[in-house]
C-alpha cells in the first residue's frame, strides 16, 4: 500500500508553470476496429464511452511523442531546456529496454543539465513523479523539472482481443514544475498506492528478465498487454473515490471549493460511477475519453492541458488530478493551479 505526504506546509511550493501535449495524427475509429474484430461503434461508445483514438505509425515512438509535447510545455513558460534540473518520463511503453526514454527527450531539447529517467507505474506514472518532483521543490533542491507522461499502447496491444484493443490509445501531455515561494501554491498534496497482489489484473510480461532474450514464450501473446476487464473496472472505481475522499479530508476541501476533477481516462463508466459515489457534479469532472482512448501515463496531462487552454481551468484554482492503473497503482494530486 503507500501512504500521503503531509499537505504542504513548505515555504517553498511546486508551481505547474508550462503545459503541453501531443497525440500522433492518425485516427483510428470505432468503425474501422469493427472491421479487425467483432465489435461495433455502439458496442464501445455504450460501454467505455470512447469514439476515436489516435494511434502512432511504425516511425513514430513514444520518445518522439514525448519529445513534441515537452517542446510545448516548455514554449508556453518561456524556459530554456538547459535550464531544467530534471526530466522524468511516466511510460510503460518505453522507447527501448534501456537507455531511459527520458534520455532521448534530453538529448532532443538539449537539457544539457537535468538528470533524467524513466518512471515505470502505469496510468498513475504521471502522479507518481509530480509527487516525487514536489519533495525535491518543498526541500528547496531543486527549480525546474520536466515531467512527461507518454504512450505508445497500440504497440502492444493484441488486435485480436476484441476485450482489449478497443480500449487504446497514443500520446503525451507535459508539464513543466517551477519552485516558488509566493502565495501561488502548486501542489498542495499527493497521495500514493500500490497492490502488487493484483499484478496479474493487467500486465504485459514478454521483454522482461522472467521471459529472456533467448528463451521462447510459452505463450506467444505474453508480447501483448492482457487486462482482466471486470476485476480493474471494480478496483478502479473503489479505488478513485477513497483517493478523492482522501484528498477532501486531508487537505480540508468540499467539492464547493474544487473546480475541476481530472481523472485518468480508462472508461467513461468508471469515472461517471465514481462520480456518483463522491457526489461530484458532471461540470466539475473532465472527461476526453472519447477522442483518445486510454492512453495510460499520458492521459492525465493531456486531459489537463486541453483544460488549461481552454479555460476550464484557471490560475487559482483548485484541481484535484486521480489516478488509477497496472500494478496495481492508483495516486491522486490536490493543485492550485
Ligand atoms: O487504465 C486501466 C486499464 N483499463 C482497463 O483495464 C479497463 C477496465 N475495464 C473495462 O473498461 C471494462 O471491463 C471493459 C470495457 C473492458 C469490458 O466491459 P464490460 O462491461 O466489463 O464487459 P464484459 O467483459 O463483462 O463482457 C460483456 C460481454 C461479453 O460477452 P458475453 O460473455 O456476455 O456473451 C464479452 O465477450 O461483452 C463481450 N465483449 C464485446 N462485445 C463486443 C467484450 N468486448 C467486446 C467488444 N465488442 N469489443
């Protein structure tokens, strides 16, 4: 399990100073994955709520997507990528076993001095590290940090598992974090679990040390991501209310004083049942589901970077972002924006 952080009582704070996000431009409909398995648009849209998803060619890679929306994050706060201290890249679908994903990002915005790596925890990658860059800005050691989530899950997903490969989708969202000691207080609070009993709920398990290079797979689709559906559908939801609920009690807020809630976006189902169960208004919960898929890692900051561009969200406000994913992991973030 895992346990929170205190809420920030730091004079130091860690400000979300730049968004960004990418998603390759090629679409892939409900319609079109109806002629690769038996499914139909009405089947998916009812039940995950998802229209479109975009999907990366063979040239394109989670580094280049990763790369692209950094390069926007960075734009919209006028930094130089020599002057990040550290960039780290939430992903389970990494450009390559070793070196880090994150290596390639420095090497193509030449952020020449950051340290980088890869955070590897699924669709709650993207919370995770936010929580780790906010103990280095309250301590003072560090002032600006790139943190990216970034997906290229159509390239392991089963196209024959009508279960699963409706389900995905390519990206990345950015942002870049900014220690400040004003009253503008960043993250407030973050909060992180893991369940290792589950593991089995959604795994991929070839390219690891349990499956060697040189030893076949005994089941040639352990190179695919498998997903037992109903057993992540219940946890999920479980999971997403005790972490909101964590984040009210903690942090002394009611949903009065929370603009938007931006949850990771698995299946409009999921989100709208947990939003019953914590009483959350529709307007107040941000929903992109249905043009991109689940996109793991990525869907959170691209979630909040269309609702910071778009004014669902402004400076001041109050946000509460939740996540929940492989591992399993889940993790939720209060920000003032
Ligand atoms: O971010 C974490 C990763 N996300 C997830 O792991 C997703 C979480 N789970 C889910 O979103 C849902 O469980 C699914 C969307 C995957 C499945 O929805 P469900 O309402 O739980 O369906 P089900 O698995 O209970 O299957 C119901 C029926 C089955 O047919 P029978 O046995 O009732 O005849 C399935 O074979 O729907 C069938 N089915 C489909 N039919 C048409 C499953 N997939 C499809 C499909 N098209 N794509």
């Amino acid at each position: 399990m895992g346990k929170p952080t205190d809420p920030c009582t730091s004079p130091y704070h860690a400000i979300i100073a730049g968004y960004g996000a990418y998603v390759p431009e090629k679409i892939l409909t409900n319609d079109d994955l109806s002629e690769i398995v038996d499914t139909t648009d009405e089947w998916i849209a009812t039940r995950t709520g998802i229209k479109t998803r975009h999907i990366t060619t063979d040239e394109e890679t989670t580094a280049l997507l990763a790369t692209e929306a950094a390069k926007k994050a960075l734009k919209t706060v006028k930094l130089k990528a020599k002057d990040l201290d550290l960039i780290i890249v939430a992903t389970i679908t990494p450009e390559m076993v070793f070196p880090s994903t994150a290596s390639f990002v420095q090497r193509a915005i030449g952020a020449k001095n950051a340290w980088v790596f890869d955070l590897a925890a699924a669709c709650s990658g993207f919370l995770y590290a936010l929580s780790i860059v906010q103990q280095f800005m309250e301590t003072g050691c560090m002032e600006n940090a790139l943190v990216i989530g970034a997906e290229t899950l159509t390239k392991i997903t089963n196209w024959k598992d009508r279960t699963s490969c409706i389900l995905f989708g390519d990206g990345a969202g950015a942002v870049v974090l900014q220690r400040a000691d004003d009253s503008r207080r960043g993250i407030i609070f973050s909060t992180n679990y893991s369940e290792g009993e589950r593991w089995q709920a959604l795994n991929c398990q070839a390219f690891g040390s349990r499956y060697p290079s040189d030893k076949e797979l005994d089941d040639p689709d352990k190179i695919y991501m498998e997903i037992k559906g109903r057993e992540v559908y219940q946890q999920a939801i479980r999971r997403i209310v005790e972490a909101v609920n964590e984040c009210f009690d903690r942090c002394g807020l009611t949903m009065d004083d929370v603009k938007m809630v931006i949850p990771h976006q698995m299946n409009a189902r999921i989100i709208e049942s947990a939003a019953k169960r914590l009483k959350l208004p529709d307007e107040k919960v941000y929903m992109n589901i249905n043009k991109y898929g689940n996109t793991s890692a990525a869907s959170i900051p691209i979630a909040l970077d269309e609702c910071a561009r778009t004014g669902k969200i402004e400076r001041g406000d109050i946000i509460i972002l939740v996540a929940f994913g492989a591992g399993l992991t889940w993790a939720a973030n209060v920000i003032e924006f």
